[in-house]
C-alpha cells in the first residue's frame, strides 16, 4: 500500500510533496490512545473487534502469525512484529484461521494494569506462558486529522506496515523496542506501550499522505503543487481570517481566473466553499469534543453574529450547532 510507483504514475517522475508542507498540513493531527490491550491467545481462537465507528484501531503483533479477517471475509496474514491501523475502526477480528468462530473481545476477563492498559488471556493457565502462545497490543484510538480531516475518509480501511519499515527504517527500532515490551512484561511496559503505539500509528498516516495513496488525488496533487500548497496552509492555519479569492491568488502568484480554475480542478469545489467546509469542521469538532460554547467557536472562525454561523453550519452539517451541543452533552458524540 506505500509502493509510490503502482499506486501514483506521478510519483515515478519524481513529484513528490513538498516535505515542509506535509509537516504543517499534519501538524494538527491528534492520535490519542483511549484504550489499550495486551493480549494473550493460543490457537484456536477467534477474538471480535467491534469499537466505536469513527474510532481508530491499531494492532501489534508480537508473536504470531494472526489473521486479521474484515467484514466479508477477507483475510491479511500479520506475522511476527508487524503492524496494522484501522483508521475508521469498524467491526473486524484476529483469528488463528479463516472461518473460525469469534467472541468479543470485550467480553473476555481482562485486568488492568494502569489507567488504560488492560491485559486479557483467551487461553487456559497452562497455555499462557508456552511457545504456542500468541500475543498482540491492541489500541483504540482517537484519531483526528484537525482542519485535514477529510483525509481520514479517503484513506484505505486497512493500513498495513507492509513495505513501511523498508522505506522508513528508523521504524524497525520502535517495532523491537514494542516486540520486547509486549513479550517481557517489564515494570512501566504498559505506559511505554502506548507511547510507542501512538508513534508508530504516527508514521503510518505521515507515509500514506506522503505517498499519495488511496483516492486523495485532489490533496496530493495539491502538496506537489508548492504554489498551491501555500494556498491550502495558510487557510488551514488560519481559518478564521476573511480571506478573498484575490488575496488566496497572490499567495499562488496566479491571477484569480488562474487560481479559481486550479483550485478548482484540484480540490473539486470553489476557494469559499473549501473554507466554509473546512470552518465548519472544525466548528463541529470543537463543540462536540472540546465543549466549546457556540458563540466562541463562531467568533473564531470569524463570524460576526451567531446566526450567520449557524446557517452554515447547518448548510454543510446537515445539523444546527446546537445538536452537536446538546449530543456532545448527554455524552453521545
């Protein structure tokens, strides 16, 4: 899934995107781990993940192999000390073979460690502990691309290391150090765990947007457009400010004609309605998880009155603002 040269004809000529905008544009990622598991199996066994929709899923697998099987029945081979994100989660399951039975995993006895950390044993005692054991770090994850969110829609249901740790080797000490961890069980290994589960689920979205896979055209095409992707910055790290086509062309160099079309054929929608959109994303994003009051997050993103505000937000959310308020509230969202 990281091959640049089958998934993107242009990356064969070289045209990459632009490093420096690739680490703004990602500066608001958020990968936060809102539960974690260490898993011990012994073949045969089925264990059923059905988190949260919306919520990203990663796994680590520390001895193996295990079969990651999505809905349908589509299987992924994961050997020793590989690695899978699910960005958007869903349901799926490990198992030790193709059409075996699963249980949710939710529901096997599990002891915590700390805050976080659970451990959880899908084998007899005797098992536990033999050769023929397998064990996984699981992570359910709260993954938020900030003003880039749209991109977490775009990406593949399944995200494999595969060819990962060949293009990025600096990966391959952080996959070890997670490998003995999970293994050896040492004083503070949960909390290192985590850490380097965030890590880890890091480098695997930096290197697709990186590569350009899966069906972000628009958004690649854009990064290798260093003109452009000045453009796309500046509206991302400042959404609130009254920007005019005229004021995003000279950022571009372009006359407004120039930049209109090429934004356009880039993105697929107008310079306003992009900032709209991406005003109101973010809007729905801080009411909804930060608790923001709706004036505030109204004033923020520039809008002199509330009632403006909630037009278009409505328009773009298919929701007032007050909705995401009051779910946000009784805890639905």
């Amino acid at each position: 899934m990281f091959d640049r040269k089958s998934e993107n004809p242009a990356a064969s000529a070289g045209a990459y995107p632009d490093p420096d905008l690739v680490s703004e544009l990602l500066m608001g990622m958020r990968l936060v781990g809102l539960e974690y598991r260490r898993i011990e199996a012994t073949p045969p066994f089925g264990l059923a993940f059905g988190e949260v929709e919306g919520r990203a899923q990663f796994h680590f697998i520390a001895r193996g192999p295990v079969y990651l099987r999505m809905p349908g029945g589509l299987l992924h081979t994961m050997e020793t000390g590989s690695a899978v994100l699910l960005p958007r989660g869903g349901p799926h399951a490990l198992v030790s073979s193709c059409d075996i039975a699963c249980q949710d995993v939710r529901a096997l006895e599990s002891k915590p460690i700390c805050a976080s950390v659970s451990t959880i044993k899908a084998c007899d005692n005797e098992a536990c502990g033999s050769d023929g054991r397998i064990l996984v770090f699981s992570g359910c994850m709260e993954f938020d691309l900030g003003g880039l969110h749209p991109l977490v829609g775009m990406m593949p249901e399944v995200m494999l290391v595969g060819t990962l740790s060949d293009r990025y080797p600096e990966i391959l000490p952080m996959l070890e150090a997670m490998e003995r961890e999970t293994r050896t069980a040492r004083a503070g290994f949960a909390g290192i765990l985590a850490r380097l589960a965030d890590v880890v689920a890091a480098f695997i979205v930096r290197a697709w947007v990186e590569c350009g896979c899966g069906d972000a055209t628009g958004w690649i095409a854009a990064l290798r457009d260093p003109r452009l992707g000045r453009v796309l910055v500046a509206l991302h790290n400042a959404p609130g400010h009254d920007w005019t086509v005229a004021e995003l062309a000279e950022r571009m160099g372009a006359s407004r004609s120039v930049f209109a079309e090429r934004f356009l054929e880039v993105t697929g929608m107008t310079p306003v309605r992009y900032l709209t959109e991406l005003r109101m994303r973010l809007a729905s994003q801080w009411i909804a998880r930060d608790r923001m009051p709706i004036e505030t997050a109204a004033l923020r993103l520039g809008y002199g009155s509330q009632a403006a505000f909630s037009r278009a937000f409505k328009r773009v959310m298919g929701h007032p603002p007050r909705s995401f308020a009051s779910a946000a509230a009784a805890g639905a969202v």
